[in-house]
C-alpha cells in the first residue's frame, strides 16, 4: 500500500496549525506543538502505508511528556498482570479435583 492510509490526517493538523490567530504564547506553543504531531503523524500514516519512515519514535517522543512512555507502559503492563492473573486462578480453580 502506499500513502494515504490516513487520508493524510497530518496536512489537516498542519493547515489548522497555521490558520488560527497566535496572539497568546499559549497559541504560539500551541502551532508549535501541532507541527510536531504532524510530523509524527505524517511518519506514522507513511509506515503503515508501506512507504517509511525510520524517525517515526523519535517525532513521536518530541510530542510527548518527559516519561510519558515509560507511565504508558507501566500502566499497560499492570492491567495485562490484572488479567493474567484473574486467568491463571480461574485456570488454577478449574482443575482442582
């Protein structure tokens, strides 16, 4: 497959970034903000269209809180430990004779 697989979602983030007003500091972190997911969008709908883009973790990470993965997969990995073991007792109470 090649280009599109988001209808290209990221030029829409990148042409609302640059139509509003930047009369605040707040809008202008803001624009910035956006064209760095846009640009981690962009890598993103390449990859999964086939086309690539080996930068794709490192514009994700820009856009991203400092730790924010690691707190994403800690949580992750405390609900999947919440299901596997909720598994492994029904398993455990299914073969006691």
């Amino acid at each position: 497959m090649s280009g599109g697989s988001m209808d290209y979602f990221y030029s829409h983030v990148e042409d609302a970034a640059e139509k509003f007003r930047l009369n605040t500091m707040y809008r202008v972190a803001m624009r910035s903000h956006m064209l760095k997911l846009a640009k981690a969008l962009r890598a993103i709908e390449w990859n999964d269209s086939g086309d690539g883009d080996d930068q794709e973790e490192e514009l994700i990470n820009e856009c991203l809180a400092p730790k924010e993965v690691l707190a994403t997969t800690l949580s992750e990995a405390k609900r999947i430990l919440g299901e596997l073991t909720k598994e492994i007792e029904r398993n455990e109470s299914s073969t006691q004779i």
